[in-house]
C-alpha cells in the first residue's frame, strides 16, 4: 500500500477498494480474472483513486493478508498455559468473527490457499515457541486442522459456525497440548 498516514476519506476509499475486490474474488475466483477497470466500476471510483492507494490489483490481496496478520500476530507471544492458548485462539476467531462478510467472499475464491498457508505457519510458529510442546507433529495437525476447519466453515462446506469451531478448537488444543495423557 502506497500512504502510510491516510485520512478517514482515504480509509473509507481503501474499504471500499477491498470490499469490492472480496466480491469479484468470490465471483471470479481468482486474482488474474480480475481487473483495476473493473473493480473501479463497480466499486463507483475513479482509477486514480485506486493508484493513489495502491499499484495494482495484487497488493489489494496482499492488504489483505497482512491486515489479518498484524491484527492476529502483532507481536510475538509465549503460549505455556491453556488459558494463553485460549486467549490467542479467541483473538484469531473473534477477529475473522468480526470481519466474517468480507471474509467469506475471499475465502470462497480459489487463490486463497497461499494466504491460509501464511496464516498456518503464523500459529504454527507460534505454538512450536511454546515450551510445552514435545511433539512437532501435534503443533502440523492442529494447526492444518484448524486452517482446514475455518476454511470450510467460511465456504459453508460445514454447517458449524466460528463460534462453534472455535470452541471444539479450544477443547482440542487443551487435549493434545496440556493433557498429561
């Protein structure tokens, strides 16, 4: 993204910037489908309010992704009791919750694979630093599990909602992670 210290009129254009690019994903699926005349069009702006913010139609997706990012993963934390993991999984949940319409449209798109990739490794990273982990292959299956569970939930390819998956999450980072089985 282009300006650093914007003003409410330039964050209300870059919403509306995002927004209509998370209904052209969920329509086209892919990034190369979409065009700057297009989303210009139907989001009712101007070309040069577009490049005033951004250079092309990837560093809108790449806006994206590191929204939720530094949102979720704004500083580095030590994960060493369940409560902690309970207050870290409830951040990453409770802000997909809050942002769940523009969301869903993108994570209905194809090309949101890499963007979950990133966001895996994130929590990965994450749980791997906690000294309580002995088992590598644990930290691998409840974060691909979790990804693949919140994936499905935006694509409606199950019928449990965030607030759901975010509790089975919870009982099952406590089983594999704190329980002395």
């Amino acid at each position: 993204m282009k300006l650093k210290g914007i003003n409410s009129s330039s964050k209300r254009t870059i919403e509306l910037i995002k927004e209509t690019f998370a209904e052209l994903m969920e329509e086209k699926k892919e990034i190369k489908n979409i065009t700057v005349t297009e989303l210009v069009k139907r989001a009712n702006l101007t070309r040069g309010a577009f490049y005033s913010h951004y250079d092309n139609i990837y560093e809108v997706a790449s806006d994206f992704e590191e929204e939720i990012l530094n949102q979720v993963f704004n500083n580095e934390m030590t994960i060493s009791s369940q409560k902690e993991l309970d207050d870290y999984l409830d951040k990453i949940f409770n802000y997909l919750e809050n942002n769940y319409d523009i969301y869903s449209k993108l994570l209905n798109a194809d090309e949101t694979i890499y963007f979950m990739k990133r966001l895996n490794k994130k929590i990965y990273n994450s749980l791997a630093r906690n000294s309580n982990v002995k088992n590598y292959l644990n930290v691998i299956f409840f974060t691909d599990g979790t990804i693949d569970l919140i994936v499905k939930s935006f694509r409606g390819e199950i019928k449990e909602d965030l607030k759901e998956i975010s509790a089975y999450v919870k009982n099952m980072a406590n089983y594999i992670f704190f329980s002395n089985n």
